[in-house]
C-alpha cells in the first residue's frame, strides 16, 4: 500500500495567512463558502476588480460576517491560494503515484499546462499577491515537495533505473525547473515557446528527464 503524504491541515494554514480562526461550524461553513466563492471568482476576474461587497453578494452573507473572518480582501485572497493548493496536490499527486512510470512526466506536465492555462487570471494574481507575502505561496512550495517526493519513490521502486543515477537534488530540481518554467512563461511570456505552443509540454518534460540523468540498466 503507497504511503501518502498526510493531507493539508487547512485551518492551520489558514491561521498562519491571517485568517481570524472560526470555533463553530456554522462560522467554519461560512468561512469555507467565502472561500470557495471567492476562488469561483478569482477565476475569472483579477482580484484587484473584485470588491468585498461582490464577495460577500456571492456568499449570499453580509460584510460585517466578512470582516468576522477575515481582516482584510488579501487576506481572503491568501485563503483562497490555500484551498486552491488543498485542491490541485492530490489530483496532481494521483498522477504521480499511479500513472505508468513512462508516463508519468507526460501526463503531469500536460495537465500542469491545462491547469495553468484555464486559471491564468487566477495564477497572476497569486503571483502578484505572493511577491509581498511570501508565505502565501507556501502551499503551493509544498505541493512540489510532495510532487518530487512521490516521484522519487516512483524511482526507487523502478527495478530498471540504475538506482546509483539517482540524485535526490537532481530530481528535486527538476520538479523546481517544472514549476519555474511554469510560471515565468504564464507571467512573462518570454518566448519562442508558451503555454499554448503545442510543443510546450514536450519540450517541458526533455529538460525535467535531462535534469534528473536518470540511467537505465541495459537489457540482457
């Protein structure tokens, strides 16, 4: 039976971005559909267009109930990055995990491409919010530890890679250079190659193989 990574404690990382802590579960419930609406939205629409008053007409609640949970709309904005975070890591964790080993890289990078092109408004916004509060973007860090973690295992159970190729850096780097790539090209655009380029994801999944020099045994 795989060992899985223990899922997201969400309330802590809730209280470590500044979300004021909900005892009851009916101030819990309505924390989460602020959340969840507000990650409907993001979406869609940059955060900076959206105003507390959309918000809270969306969660069908009342701006006082807003300011009960949250102190401000980055704050919010940060809770949403943490149940987008706790959504994505195990969808794209499956992929890792049981996906036929050559065809692991392929799959993880086409839907990372797919992902990435379906919530641009939403990624650009994180990006922008993170670059003043790094710390928002620490679920989404530990999904690529987890990422590069359930890979290695995938590796160290491989009976035809040269288990002495294997460099733990190497292959964490490569989930780095994933990442990177990932969000410079939706950030920047910088070229030749971008998101939608239909030989984007190929040419992804080369540098990640080509990072990590795994060798293979011959066969006899």
């Amino acid at each position: 039976m795989m060992n899985l990574p223990p899922a997201f404690d969400v309330d802590e990382d809730l209280s470590r971005v500044g979300v004021i802590p909900a005892v009851q579960a009916r101030s819990r419930a309505l924390r989460d559909r602020l959340i969840r609406e507000s990650l409907t939205i993001a979406r869609q629409t940059a955060f900076d267009d959206v105003s507390i008053i959309d918000i809270c007409a969306a969660a069908g609640c009342s701006t006082g109930a807003f300011y009960s949970r949250f102190p401000d709309k980055i704050t919010l904005f940060k809770a949403v990055m943490v149940f987008a975070a706790a959504e994505s890591g195990p969808l794209l964790e499956r992929i890792v995990r049981t996906a036929p080993f050559d065809e692991i890289l392929t799959r993880l990078v086409a839907a990372q491409v797919e992902r990435y092109l379906a919530q641009t408004t939403f990624f650009r916004s994180a990006f922008k919010v993170s670059l003043d509060s790094s710390e928002a973007w620490e679920p989404f860090r530990r999904n690529a530890q987890n990422l590069a973690s359930a890979y290695l295992e995938r590796v160290a159970s491989h009976p035809g890679i040269d288990q002495d190729s294997v460099s733990e850096d190497l292959v964490r780097f490569a989930f780095q250079i994933m990442y990177g790539v990932l969000n410079n090209t939706l950030s920047n655009r910088p070229g030749p190659f971008l998101l939608e380029s239909a030989q984007f994801p190929g040419l992804l999944e080369e540098s990640m193989i080509a990072t990590m020099k795994l060798r293979y045994h011959a066969e006899t």
